[in-house]
C-alpha cells in the first residue's frame, strides 16, 4: 500500500503540529494532532487492487456502499437510456477513484457549486462535481465525482484524450463524497442499493454479448 501525493502535505503538518505541541506545550496536547496524523496517512492510503482480466466487466470506480441503482432516460454522453449506480464513500474508506473500463477520455467537465451532504439524493446536481466520458468501441460510459459536506476538494490526474486502463488511478475527493457511473443498457448491472463495492475490483457490470 502507497500513500497518494496529495496527502504528503496534510501528513507533515499534522506531524510538525505534533512534534510542536509534544516538545513546547504538553504530550497530552500532541495526542489529538497525533492522531489527526494518522488518519491523513490512513485516508490518502491507495492499497494495490487485483483488478479483473474479464474484458466484459465494469468494475466499480470508487470504494463504499452502492447509494442507489436507478433509470437514465437519456445521458448525453452515452448517447441513449442508461443506468446510474451512485456509490457513497465515507471518511474512512478509500478515497482514490480509479476507471471502471479500458479507454480515452472524450469528454471532461468541471462545475462549481454547494458542499451538501453526499448522501442527499439532489447533490449531483448542485454540489461541486467532475465528470469524465469515458470511451472505447465496444461502449461509452461516464464517471461524475461529486464533492460533499467535508469534501471541498476534487483532485484529477487527467484530461481530454488521456487514455486510460481499467482499474487505472484517475482522480480522488478529499474527506467524504460519492461517485456516480452511468452505463447504456447495453449493460447488465450486477450490484444493488446498499452493497458494499471495492473501487477497481467489484464488478459492478458486464457488457451484454
């Protein structure tokens, strides 16, 4: 397991806080920023993922539990009705999104907006979100990063006609938030409302023949 570069910052503060409170004002005071410490080291974890060979598979984009399962009439993107399977991540599962399918970014969009709970149904709309059009010749699909109450930052390492591999590092939202994957109905959807899922190994779709 490594530890992503945008937490470096967060985890040496967090450390010479430590250090500071421990050697200038009191050990107890060091406990809270010690701890604080290792929740940064732990949040911004990227442990390693097996990631399915299955050429068919959809895998999972973001680590959590499956918030919804519901009808597209018509995505933009996908070009046709689709489903949208919403997963919530909490603040204490892995925070790094990683690509459901083999790819090329065709479409990138980045909206400003709110910092509502990620949990509510409405967020995608008006909170602060990334989507990326993913696609290759068998289908398109996207990928929406949406930001949350605590997460007031969304991180991408990529842009319009980057290539990406399944289960490849994309992005991450910092400190609670959803991911939403919206797929034609080309596919079969294989994970349902409250299922726990794993960002890059859980399949949670498979292409139809």
């Amino acid at each position: 397991m490594t530890i992503v570069r945008e937490g470096y910052a967060f985890i040496a503060a967090g450390a010479g806080l430590t250090a500071f409170l421990g050697f200038f004002v009191s050990p107890y005071g060091a406990i809270f920023a010690g701890v604080l410490t290792l929740y940064f080291a732990y949040f911004f974890r990227n442990p390693k993922r097996n990631i399915p060979a299955d050429e068919d598979a959809v895998l999972s984009p973001a680590d959590g539990t499956v918030q919804d399962v519901s009808r597209v009439e018509h995505d933009d993107f996908v070009g046709s009705d689709a489903t949208k399977v919403t997963v919530f991540m909490s603040v204490f599962d892995v925070h790094v999104n990683r690509s459901p399918i083999d790819g090329e970014i065709k479409c990138q969009k980045y909206v400003c907006g709110a910092f509502r709970p990620a949990y509510k149904d409405e967020v995608g709309f008006d909170n602060e979100h990334h989507l990326l059009g993913i696609e290759n010749d068998r289908l398109r699909i996207t990928v929406t990063q949406i930001a949350g109450i605590l997460a007031r930052r969304i991180v991408s390492w990529v842009t319009i006609d980057d290539k990406l591999q399944k289960g490849e590092l994309y992005g991450l939202i910092r400190f609670g938030s959803c991911v939403e994957i919206v797929m034609p109905n080309s596919v079969e959807v294989l994970v349902k409302k409250g299922q726990k899922v794993t960002g890059g190994e859980t399949i949670i779709g498979r292409i139809r023949e």
